[in-house]
C-alpha cells in the first residue's frame, strides 16, 4: 500500500463572474435593506426557447446550493441547475437603453430572438 500523498486535482469553479459583475453584486449587496450573502442563480422552464436563467437575493443556504466566490462577490447556485450552468461566465452589461446581468454559457444550445430564454443541455460530464 503507497503512503505518499495523493494529490487531488483543484476543483474548478462552476461559474465565473467577471469584473462588472463582481462589483455589481457587491454593490448590491451593500445597498440591501436587510443582509444578503449574495446572489442565487438558478434556471426555470419558460420562454420560447424552453429556459430562462433565474435571480435572486439569497438570504441563507439552502441544502445542495453550489456555493462559488470570486472577486470578493458569492453566488449561489441551485442544485437544480448546476449541470446546466457548469462553465458559464456572468457578467454585466449597461446599454443606453438597458442593464442587466448576462449568461456567456458554453451549454447554450440556440435562443429566442429577444434574448429572454435559452435552450440548454445538461454538461458533458468526463470521465
């Protein structure tokens, strides 16, 4: 039996966020009327493409959430979502006209026109 050390690999981040989002999640979570931990993110069916990301303050954990912290900002991702969301970068994004959190998700299969859902797959799991 070998009593060297394994060496386990670094367990990649589900999500990554960049610096716009960092910093306005953090902004966000400073203005909060009551304390937020950050931000869950999670996917529902809906839309003409048959899924729509989801957002919300999160407030606690919740049992299976995928906990992810980068820039100094938390998001919270429901378990129902993960394989799903598995790689995806957040960022976010001011327009003339609009501002909002966006999804850059290698799971993304097409989307309706007006951007508001998406078809995702589950993500390839390697072996």
């Amino acid at each position: 039996m070998s009593t060297a050390p394994s060496r386990l690999r670094a367990r990649p981040k589900a999500m990554t966020l960049t610096d716009a989002a960092a910093n306005r999640l953090r902004m966000l979570a400073a203005r909060a009327e009551n304390p937020i931990l950050g931000l869950r993110v999670g996917i529902k069916k809906g839309g003409c493409a048959g899924m729509e990301y989801t957002l919300e303050e999160a407030t606690e954990l919740k049992p299976g959430d995928e906990v992810v912290e980068d820039k100094g900002a938390k998001i919270f991702i429901d378990p129902a979502a993960i394989l799903f969301l598995l790689g995806t970068e957040m960022d976010y994004q001011t327009s003339l006209l609009s501002s909002g959190f966006t999804f850059k998700n290698p799971n993304q299969k097409s989307a309706c026109g007006c951007g508001e859902s998406v078809n995702l797959a589950p993500a390839e799991m390697e072996a």
